[in-house]
C-alpha cells in the first residue's frame, strides 16, 4: 500500500506538472473503486484550472480555481501518471483527467480498492475519513511531549498505538517496523511504559525515517510506482521489513517476524529487547 512517502512523492512530482492546467475530458472506464466514482462531479470540473496539490496524510489533495478539491487515495495498489497523447488505456486504468496540453492525469487500481471523490474547500473538514486526522508526522504538533501526554496509561502495543491514524497520520506499516528498529523498542512494547526519553528518540526517528523515504522517492514493495513510472528506492535502505531470517545489520541475530494488529512485523530479538 502506498504510503506517506509514497503518497508525498507524487504529489510532489504532480506539483511540478499539473497547477495551471485545464481538465478539458474526463474519461471514466468503471463505475466504483471502494465507492462510486463521482462521474457528475468531476465532470464539472471541466474547463477548470488546477491551482495547486498537496497532501493530507495519504490523501491527494488537488485544488481547482472553482474551490472544488479532487481528493484522491489510492488504496493498496492505486497510482497516478501523467499519460502521453496518443498512449493507450491499459486494463486497469480506469480513469483518465485529460488536460490542456494533451497529456492526461491517469488513475491506475488493479484492485479498486482508492478512493476518488470531488468536496468544496469549505466542507472539506467534514469528511469523514479528513475531518478526525492527527497531527502530520514531519509537523511541529507530532512532538515528544504530544506524543509522551498522549501515551499516559495506555497498554496498546507501541506499533500499532504509531499507525493509529488518531494518534499521528501516515505511518505505515513499513516505517513502522523501521523506526522501531532505529529506536531499539520492541513493537510489542505497551506504548505507555516508554519513558519521555524513548518517546523522544521515536518521534525524531519516525522524523527521519519518513524524510529519507521522501527523498529517495518512497518504497517499492509491489506495486508502487512514482507518476514517470520509476520505483522507489528507499527498499534499499530498509533494515528490518521484509528480512526475515537476514542477519541483524547491528548485532547479527536473525530478524523475526510476527505479526501484530492483522500486520507482519519485523525486529531484531537482541537490538529490540523492550
């Protein structure tokens, strides 16, 4: 599934290409992903211009000059790019924005399981999976303190307590099990036994793992691509996920794997001990 990163590396290619550009047709090829695609709506946005895109935790969120906001996720095997003239539609692509200078912004799911919907700026708050959103992980409000305050007398396990999207956005399960390992915590560590000091060293670390994912263009696992169609390259980096049986990098001890809240989870037995 693509995530934060993932999700910050095409908005932030798409910024690059789409503000100033005019949906001229939208081409539809289904009628639902994990709901109805909003045909009407984005129909409307025609011959309006793109003003900006952002992010909001892995939620594309693409400004029109009308106030509209097309706000796009893409599920767990959903991508955008941005498709040449004459290219053809492949069979998963399912939706097509074409714009002003021929290219067309093109929606990808091979297993529909994005989201495509079309809100006012003014009830953006109100949608049910934008209004209730934590703070943003790279954000000043994702602090030790918030975090520590946050964490008093809770027994959940400390991984799934940081992908709880109530807590903090965007922490995925694959930098999940990276910043615990950085961190030395164990991802089954009731998260409100950690002193301030290690809620400190996580939160900088989450910090640091998600800022490296950025730069390096995201994780490609499967199925993620960036919008020109290359992978990303933080799987190069990882240090635990996905190693199961592979020496420790610090300690030389196999990496396990278990699994925790229905997510394979991946530590170092020696290097997590608590």
């Amino acid at each position: 599934m693509p995530e934060l990163p993932e999700v910050e590396t095409v908005a932030a290619a798409l910024r690059i290409h789409l503000p100033g550009r005019e949906i001229t047709r939208v081409t539809a090829r289904c009628d639902r992903l994990r709901r109805p695609i909003p045909l009407e709506a984005l129909q409307n946005l025609i011959n309006k211009a793109i003003v900006g895109v952002r992010r909001r935790a892995k939620y594309l969120l693409i400004d029109m000059s009308d106030g509209e906001i097309l706000v796009i996720h893409l599920g767990m095997t959903g991508t955008l790019r941005l498709a040449g003239r004459d290219e053809s539609a492949g069979r998963h692509d399912h939706l097509d924005l074409e714009l002003d200078d021929g290219r067309s912004l093109r929606y990808r799911d091979p297993r529909k399981f994005g989201l495509i919907m079309v809100v006012r700026a003014q009830a953006l708050g109100e949608v049910a999976e934008l209004g209730a959103l934590a703070p943003e992980p790279l954000s000043p409000e994702f602090s030790a303190d918030y975090f520590y305050n946050l964490s008093r007398k809770r027994t959940t396990a400390v991984k799934n307590f940081i992908m709880d999207q109530r807590r903090v956005v965007g922490v995925g399960n694959i930098y999940a099990s990276e910043s615990l390992f950085r961190s030395r915590i164990r991802p089954t560590t009731a998260v409100g036994t950690l002193s301030l000091e290690r809620c400190r060293k996580l939160v900088n670390t989450i910090k640091e793992v998600l800022s490296e994912a950025i730069a390096t263009g995201g994780t490609t696992i499967s199925d993620f691509r960036q919008v020109d169609g290359s992978e990303g390259a933080f799987a190069r980096e990882l240090q635990v996920y996905g190693r199961t049986g592979e020496p420790c990098i610090i300690c030389g001890q196999p990496i396990e794997k278990t699994v925790i809240g229905g997510r394979s989870t991946f530590y170092c037995p020696q290097c997590q001990k608590r």
